[in-house]
C-alpha cells in the first residue's frame, strides 16, 4: 500500500508556477512611491534607511530630486 502510494506522489509533475504579474508602473508612481517617501512624523522617511542599505535597497535619488524617474 505504501509503496503504491510513494509511486503516485513520485509519479506525479510539479505543479506550474503561477504567472508572473504583469509590472504596472502608474500603480508603483500613484500608489507604492508616495509611501516610500513620505514624511511620517516621530519617524524617517523609508527611503532614509532602504536607500542605501544592503537589505531591501532602493535606488539613491538623485541630488535635490524628489522622486525617482522611469
């Protein structure tokens, strides 16, 4: 029984990954950007510790810029 059973899970092919979605860069520029470099108070900007770090790195902006450009 056993056996039968390690044979129809070996049998088995993996399932297919799922899609990838498609980047959407107007939801990045409307929605994810904003809160990237928003000023919350009592606390830095995310872009003041991902900016930079080897963790979760994010771009440097460039000198005076205020976002990040295509």
């Amino acid at each position: 029984m056993l056996e039968l059973l390690l044979a129809a899970l070996l049998g088995q092919q993996p399932a297919a990954p799922p899609a990838a979605a498609a980047l959407d860069y107007d939801f990045y520029k409307a929605r994810v950007q904003p809160v990237l470099l928003e000023k919350r108070e009592g606390r830095a900007r995310c872009v003041t510790c991902h900016g930079g770090s080897a963790t979760l790195r994010l771009q440097r902006l460039p000198e005076g810029a205020t976002n990040w450009t295509e």
